[in-house]
C-alpha cells in the first residue's frame, strides 16, 4: 500500500492544492491528514471546505481545537493569536461543526502492522513528542501503543526515522513549512517495505499573498511563505 500524509495546512489553499495534485500524480491508495486545517493562513473555509469535499480522513490539530472551541485561559501569543479570531469569524457553522467532529486519532490495521496518526502526541493535539528522542524510549512508545509507525503532525519540518522493527514521522507542514525551503511539504509511504519519500511541492504563491495583504494578516507569515522558515522577528511564534 502507498499512503500519502500531510498535516499543517494552516488555511493556505495554493498549498493544499498542490500537495493534492502531487498525490494524485503519485497514485497513492489512501491519503492522511494529520491536522492544523486552519490558523494562521487566510483561506480557512476554502480549505476546510475542499476537505470535506475530498472527504479525506482528518486529525483535529492544535489549532483546529483553538478554532472550534473558544478554549478558557491563556490564548496562544504571537502570529496565531493574531489571527485566531479572525479564522473563527471566517467560519459558518457548517465549517466549524466539521472542525468539531474531526477525529483525534488514525488507526490502519495491514498485514505488516499497525500504524497511528496523531496531531501533536498521542496525548493530545496541543502537546508534543520529541521525535528525536533517545531510541530506547521511542522504542518503548511504540510497543505500548502496539504500532509499528508512528505519524505525529504539527513539527512543520518532515522527519523519517527507523526505529527498531518500526518508524516514527512527521511529514512536515503542507501550509506553512518550516524546513528552510518554500513549498507544500508531501509525505509517500510505501507500507509494504516502510520507505519514505519526502516531497517538496511548489505552488503559486501570487494568490496566497495577495489574499494575505487584503485580509490584513500578519505580514511575517509572507517571509515564512517565500522562504520556508520564520525571520528573527518572527522567531518563538509557536507553530504548531
């Protein structure tokens, strides 16, 4: 089986587009979402509605949380809080149900194995698990969840690594990658033999921006946009 991930859309339809054609071209068998539909980016409703479109099996992310649910306490500073609010208004309540009964986990039972989805850790949307972690401990993960790979959203940067007899991976951030170079980060997965192919996809960034200056969005979301990673003033913004 060919399983295409992505995760980390951020309300940028240009992105989602092209990382959907590319998994066309790839011919994949079943294509994950791993959350963060919205936050940040100026087409949230465009985005959650070609999901709900494509009816692709989604994660609620971190944001989609924040977006659905008006969460008591502190809000998330930075670019995202800056546009929260503003996401939220952009919704119908259409848009903001399908956020609601996104799913938290994504189980496929194959043959080789069992693989899981989370956004963020298996803990919850908003937490974060260290894929670099020390072997033995990523080792002991995966034989308590019974799994042998691992999808985690929300590092925007695409991460593959063996561990013992399994994997654990992040297919970087389809919106809003932070990996040094612009364009919709893709993830393919051959299940059969546990390769991973990483994708960088280019996509036109004239109508994302010019939507970005006409909603008045934060202006150092266009840098991460051209460049694939935050400028000093944008640096500890908290994507996730």
């Amino acid at each position: 089986m060919r399983l295409g991930v992505i995760s980390d859309i951020h309300a940028n339809l240009p992105a989602l587009e092209a990382a959907l054609e590319a998994l066309r071209q790839e011919g994949v068998d079943e294509v994950l979402v791993l959350g963060d539909l919205v936050g940040y980016g100026p087409h949230p409703r465009q985005v959650v509605q070609r999901l709900m479109e494509e009816g692709l099996p989604a994660l609620l992310g971190a944001w989609d949380l924040r977006v659905a649910y008006p969460l008591p306490g502190a809000l998330p500073q930075g670019v995202g809080w800056a546009t929260l609010a503003w996401t939220r208004a952009q919704l119908t309540e259409k848009e903001l149900a399908y956020l609601r009964g996104l799913r938290a986990s994504y189980r496929l039972a194959l043959p080789a194995g069992r693989f899981l989805g989370f956004h963020g850790s298996p803990k919850g949307p908003e937490e974060r698990l260290d894929l670099m972690a020390p072997m033995k401990d990523l080792v002991a993960l995966l034989e308590r969840l019974k799994a042998l790979g691992l999808f985690l959203g929300g590092g925007h940067v695409p991460l593959y690594r063996r561990v013992g007899a399994g994997f654990v991976a992040d297919p970087g951030s389809v919106g809003l990658s932070l990996s040094g170079e612009p364009g919709a980060d893709v993830m393919v997965l051959d299940t059969d033999i546990l390769k991973a192919r990483f994708l960088k996809v280019p996509y036109d960034l004239g109508p994302l921006l010019f939507d970005l200056r006409a909603w008045g969005l934060p202006s150092v979301l266009e840098k991460v946009y051209r460049t694939g990673r935050f400028s000093q003033e944008g640096q500890g913004l908290g994507a996730d």
